[in-house]
C-alpha cells in the first residue's frame, strides 16, 4: 500500500519538473496515478521475477 503513496509523490515530484523544462501542461491527477501504476506493475514484477532465484 504504501508503494502507491510513495509513486504517487515522486511522480509528482518528477511530472513537475518534467512539465517545467518541456513547457508541457501540467496535470497533476494523470501523472500521479499514472506513476503509481507503473510503481505497482515495477514492484510486483521485481517481486515475481525474483521469487524463484
């Protein structure tokens, strides 16, 4: 659960400065649930992959 926090902050954190040196409109919802995805899909994947090592 607290992946999806901790994504969601950094996505944040990155969509921001990202927004800012691309001049791009800056959503906040689209890039913090976006991150928190990707960090669910990273997380478990590293866990799957590497439960039969």
């Amino acid at each position: 659960m607290w992946q999806f926090f901790w994504a969601f902050i950094f996505g944040e954190i990155v969509g921001y400065i990202g927004s800012k040196l691309e001049v791009m409109p800056y959503n906040m919802w689209q890039v913090g649930i976006a991150a928190a995805i990707v960090a669910f899909v990273a997380v478990n994947g590293i866990y799957l992959i590497s439960k039969d090592a």
